[in-house]
C-alpha cells in the first residue's frame, strides 16, 4: 500500500514544489510517489493504465493540485485511486479576485464531498475565506507557502549562479537583464477551449470578456516592450504562463530582435533570482519576488476593474502608460505590493512550509478518519469505464488526422469548415504542452537529489 501519491498538472509550477514535499515524507520513512495529469485523461484509458492501473485501492493519501468538486473527486481521485483514505488539497491556485474571494459560492471554493477533504492553507486570509465558505477548521491546514521554501537562504544554492543561467543562454555579462513574467494565460485561447470552458461554467459567455481584455492587454504590453527593445538597452527575457498557448507577436518579436528571449526553461525563481529588473501584469508569482526581495514593476496598460483585481495586488502601485514604463522599468527598486497584504496571503515564519505541511500529512495519515466515499458515485465512474476503452480506440485513429489535417492545412491554407477548423487549431496549440507536463523517472531523480543536498533530505 502506498503511503502518498502527489499527482500535479502543471510541471513547471508545482514539480519542484511537490519534489521537495515527497523528500520529507521519505526522509520519514514513507512511501511517496507521483503521476501527472496527462496520465488521469479517461479518453486515453488504455493508453495510461499501465501507469495508473497500480494505484487503484492501493494508495493511502492522495494529494491533489486543486479539488474543486465532485468530478475531481470522482473522475480523478476515484479514477486513479479507488478508495483511498483521505484526499488532500495542495491548492497551487490559491491567490484569487476580489470579486472570486468574496463570492463564497464561486467556482474557485470546495463544493460537495470535495469539502470534506483537507486543504492546504498558504496564509490566514485563505483560512479564513476557506472557513466562511463552509469548510470544517478540522480540514484546513495553515502551512505556509511551500513554494517560498526555495527562497530560504539555505536553498539559494540550489538553483544555477547568474553567471551560469547567463552562460548557458549565451547572455552578454555586460548587460542588465529585465524579465518580463506573464498571466495571460487565456489570451490566446482556441474558439474550441472557450466553448469547452463555458460549457463547464455553465454556459456563462462572460468568459469572452475575460480573454478579450487580456489579450487586449497582452498587445498594448508588447506594444510596450517593442518600445524598450528599439533603445537595445537590455536583454529582455519574456516567461510565458505555463498553459499560454503560442503567441505570433512573440515569434515576431524574436525574429526581429536578437535581445528578446521567450523562454520557459526553469521554475520562475530561477529567473527571478537572477535577473535585475521584474515586471508583470497580474501574475502571482510577484509574491515571490516579494520573498526574494526583487524588484518589481507592475504594468498595466489598461485599468482593471477594482473587483477583478488580485487579491496579493491590493494596494499595490501601478504603472498605466508608456513614458512611466520606459522611464522606471529600468531603475525599479521596489517590490510595489504592500507587504501588509502578502503577508496576510503567504504566512511565511522560520520553519519551512513544506515541513509543516508534512507534519499535518503525518497526522493525517495516522488518523482514523477517513473520506466518505459515495457508493452511487463511484458506480458510475465504474461503468463508464468500457466506453473510455472505446474513446481510446477512436483516439488511436483521430490523433493522427488531426496531425495529418493541421500540415495540410498549414501548408496550403486550406480551411474544413469552422468546427474542424477549431478541433485542428486547439490540437495544434495545446499537443506542445502535454509531452513537457510529464516528468521522466530521469528528471524526478536528479531533482529529488540536487533538492537533497540542500534541504538536507536524503531521498
């Protein structure tokens, strides 16, 4: 029986998070392991059972990266698991609008038997939200950010000195280096992901809104940025948000200027410790920055509406117009977050987050009480299992025509109508990003060892 299985969705966010968390676990004396989320796809049921198939009834804890509802409880956790004890949720996503935080009702909170789960806790704001939402405080654990642990000073070894992140990407040494992080996540959605996203919100089209504003947005940004590259006053880094879709602009950008990187090589603490300027939209990773006590530039060409504003960023100091931009993005020696507000987010003290987390998991593991799995539920994850066997064998033929129609179609131009059209171009666009979510056995080990040396646990 395996004590832990930490599964995660997004790699370049989570993997050395999750790595450092199953250290310590092992450090104990338990068994950890961990899956991806492209293995937990039930069209692809045949394909990931020899990965998944181990796990089911077979597991004691399961950890997720997020635990909205029912159809992550049962369509994941159950899928995988079976029953498995107890179910914990890490909650990398934790950090949210004024407008989501106050609506306790909001996609964003645990609903149904996701509720009766343990969440994960960063700071006493989410405590208390959680709390109010309907969650017992028996199922909260206020651990800290795990994240934040790397920037402890025992860990700044860890990660590659700026004179070898410079060397190895062959950056001038005599040059500042700005960074640019970027959330515009959704600005380049597909028409299919939109349909897809509102079909699961309900058919709510506000959706539309949403990515029509930050792809406004990320335009005049990069309107912005081809400003400061014309002065070829610094090397410019653009971190693109690990699920942003393929940007044209950017290609553009970087044909065009040899200074202009888009790179997402790395955990975004490797660039933020290394490099001398940060700018942003909206991203979170700005608390990070805060920890590593970097400066950092908000920028936003167009104003946000107060109620969709991030919670971290509440009075917060922004840049709205070009000659301040040009003018400061250079010389920033701030962090621009109120330090009041990130330290009621991210509870930060002297003892690493992911060993108080740990310490709750030891806890719950030992624990008598277990999830209360619904049997109506998990008959009917059962007994869609032979029509994910058949979805499988569809999908065996229809990966490769997308392949073959996206070639065509990028060769020649030609157009299959807009449904096919739609299904062609979100194949295209989001196939780069499955093979990179997935961690080898290979990059698992080398990490877990390098984290070892300096955390101190030998895995």
């Amino acid at each position: 029986m395996l004590d832990f299985l930490i599964m995660y969705e997004v790699k370049t966010r989570e993997l050395e998070n999750i790595l450092l968390i199953g250290n310590e676990l092992k450090r104990r004396g338990y068994s950890v392991e961990y899956l991806s989320f492209e293995h937990v796809n039930p069209k692809k049921y045949l394909d990931n059972k020899k990965v998944i198939g181990k796990y089911f009834n077979n597991v004691n804890v399961v950890l997720m990266p997020s635990l909205y509802h029912d159809k992550e409880v049962y369509e994941l956790v159950y899928y995988v698991c079976g029953q498995c004890r107890n179910i914990v949720n890490l909650r990398w996503e934790q950090s949210l609008s004024v407008k989501v935080e106050n609506d306790l009702d909001n996609y964003a909170y645990p609903h149904g038997s996701a509720k009766t789960a343990y969440h994960v806790c960063w700071g006493k704001a989410s405590y208390r939200s959680l709390a109010a939402s309907g969650i017992a405080e028996d199922k909260l654990l206020l651990t800290g950010p795990v994240q934040m642990d790397f920037l402890f000073p025992q860990a700044r070894g860890y990660y590659l000195s700026k004179e070898e992140l410079y060397q190895k990407y062959h950056f001038p040494q005599d040059r500042k280096t700005v960074l640019y992080i970027s959330s515009f996540a959704i600005a380049n959605r597909t028409q299919r992901q939109i349909e897809l996203e509102e079909k699961s919100a309900g058919g709510v089209n506000l959706w539309r809104d949403k990515i029509q504003f930050t792809a406004d947005s990320q335009k005049q940004t990069l309107d912005w940025i081809e400003a400061l590259l014309k002065k070829d006053s610094c090397t410019f880094i653009y971190r693109p948000h690990p699920v942003e879709n393929a940007n044209e602009d950017l290609k553009q950008l970087q044909e065009k200027y040899p200074h202009f990187r888009v790179i997402s090589d790395y955990s975004i603490k490797q660039w933020i410790l290394c490099c001398d300027f940060i700018s942003t939209w909206m991203s979170t990773a700005i608390a990070e920055a805060f920890f590593a006590q970097k400066p950092c530039l908000i920028v936003r060409p167009l104003p946000f509406a107060p109620e969709n504003e991030c919670t971290i960023y509440q009075g917060a100091k922004i840049v709205d117009n070009l000659e301040d931009y040009l003018a400061r993005i250079m010389d920033v020696n701030e962090v621009s977050v109120s330090e009041d507000v990130i330290r009621r987010y991210y509870d930060v003290t002297g003892i690493p987050s992911h060993v108080r987390l740990c310490d709750e998991l030891e806890k719950i593991l030992a624990s008598d009480q277990h999830f209360a799995w619904n049997q109506e539920q998990m008959k009917a994850v059962d007994s869609r299992r032979w029509a994910h066997i058949l979805q499988n064998i569809l999908i065996w033929g229809y990966i490769p025509l997308l392949k073959l129609l996206g070639a065509v179609r990028k060769k020649t131009g030609l157009s299959y109508g807009k449904k096919i059209n739609n299904r062609v171009d979100s194949y295209q666009k989001a196939s780069p990003n499955i093979v990179k979510n997935i961690a080898s056995p290979e990059e698992i080990e080398q990490i877990s060892a390098r984290l070892a040396q300096f955390f101190g646990n030998d895995a």
